[in-house]
C-alpha cells in the first residue's frame, strides 16, 4: 500500500504513504535493514536486544507485529487525508521523542491518526501536541513552545516521551493483545532510561496502568494494591537497584478534556513542575 509522492511541509523532499524507512524523512531512525518484527515473539527478541534507545525507536519505528494497527495506520496514511491532502503521512510507528538521558519520562497512550501518524513525532501536530509542548516550554523542557512537524527544531532537554502504543489504533482504542505486544518496546525504553529518571508522568489512566504494568513486569517495587488514578495522584516505585522514582498521573491532553475545562493550563504546568522538582 502507498501513494505517490508528496513535498514533506519541513523540507519540501518528496515522500510516499506511509514513508519507507531510511528515505531521509526528518528524525527517522530506521533504515532499509533495520529488522521488522511481526509476531509478538519476535518483538520480544528485538525489543530486549536493542542495545540502545537508538536502536529501540529504530526498531519500534517499523514494526508490523499487530496487523489491525498496520492496516489502519497505513489506511488512514493513504485514502483519509481530507485535512492534509497535500501533505506526505508517516504512517509507521511514532518511536520515543526527547532527551536520551532524561530526568522525566512522560508516558501516552497511542499516536493520533492525523497527528503522529502524519508527522512521525509522538504528540506531534494535533491539538493534544499544542497542549503538552506548550507546557513543556513554560516548565522548561522544551526549547519552543510548538510542535508541528518532525524537522521543525524542537528540543526536549531533560524529558523524554513515550507511547504505550506506538501505531495509531482505530477509535484510539487498542486492544489489550495489541497493548501487551507493544509493552515490550515500552518495558525496553523504561530500562534504558531508568539510570537517569527521577519521575514519570502518565497521561490518562490507560498510561498509568500500563506504566504500573512495565515497572512491575521489570521488577520494579510498585504499591500493592496500585493506587487509583487521578489527576495529581502520586505513587512511589523503586527501582530494582532501590531507587525512589515518582509517578504522577495527569489527565490526558485530549480535546474532549482540555476544551471542557476538566485539565487546564496551570493542572498541566502544576504536575510537569512537581515531576521537574524531583531530585
């Protein structure tokens, strides 16, 4: 599946949908022999033997293991771009996004189908992204306020963002087999950045049990029982060299939550600033 090329809105190179790996798309971290996994015991193998979060975002960044997310990512990629009909779409796996050695990692639940799934970037050109980035900004890991396309130039300094799922579900609803697949990237990236996090953020209550899910599967000491979720609920985990880390739950920046009211500015800036203050 695929359409011709359109110019990327960053660099003007052309691009089909969904985009081949290692054609030069902004921050790809794949290649044409970066291995495919498309079976979940094959995603396990990849997973647990990417040596580093460079080879974790290449690796996630084409796998093909739930074939319900493959169909629709790249469905969507080709025949329902009414809202960006001149614009190339991504159509892949949206990798981890930020700092390599971050002090927060910041954990979603799936990409957009118009946001990530067209820009490649986690939380990238929807009104969620417009939310999270802004506040990254005004709490100072961020070096701009905005993120519209991967290529755009912006930075994360000291965060790091991850999704739960990395392909854009239909009706942003994956299903649980879809979500144990994918929690093996999930379980990888939390390792590899464990020697630097001193907080986690989990937007909407699918992250938070998901991130409860990961430590535990890690070996992490978790509460018992797991508290609820909420916005500002706080729970500490220990890492398996007994390490305090701190979990924040946050509401998810979706629309249906930031135009009610229910999560605001200073709700997001608040738990960003909490999670920042952790030492």
């Amino acid at each position: 599946m695929g359409t011709s090329s359109l110019p990327h809105p960053i660099t003007a190179a052309a691009f089909g949908s969904p985009v081949a790996p290692g054609t030069g798309w902004p921050g790809d971290p794949a290649d044409a022999d970066t291995p495919v996994g498309v079976r979940e015991r094959q995603v396990a193998t990849l997973a647990a033997a990417a040596a580093d979060l460079g080879e974790v975002d290449a690796r996630s960044s084409v796998c093909e293991a739930c074939p319900r997310l493959v169909s629709w990512r790249e469905e969507v990629a080709v025949t329902k771009r009414r809202a960006f009909a001149d614009q190339p779409y991504w159509g892949r796996p949206a990798p981890g996004f930020g700092d390599e050695q971050p002090r927060l990692l910041i954990v979603g639940l799936a990409p957009a189908a118009h946001g990530a799934n067209r820009t490649g970037r986690v939380f990238t050109g929807d009104r969620s992204g417009d939310w999270l980035f802004a506040a990254l900004h005004r709490t100072g890991f961020a070096n701009q306020a905005t993120s519209v396309h991967a290529g755009d130039g912006l930075v994360l300094t000291g965060a790091r963002i991850v999704a739960a799922v990395r392909c854009a579900p239909p009706d942003n609803k994956p299903t649980p087999e879809e979500r144990r697949t994918c929690a093996h990237w999930l379980r990888r990236e939390i390792t590899l950045v464990t020697p630097s996090t001193t907080a986690i953020l989990a937007l909407g209550g699918i992250a938070w049990q998901a991130t409860f899910a990961a430590l535990a599967e890690l070996g992490w000491a978790v509460p018992r029982p797991r508290p609820g979720f909420g916005h500002g609920a706080e729970a500490a985990v220990v890492t398996p060299e007994g390490r305090r880390v701190l979990l924040i739950g946050s509401y998810h920046v979706s629309q249906q939550n930031t135009f009610t009211g229910r999560l605001t500015e200073e709700m997001l800036d608040d738990v960003l600033l909490r999670a920042r203050a952790v030492r």
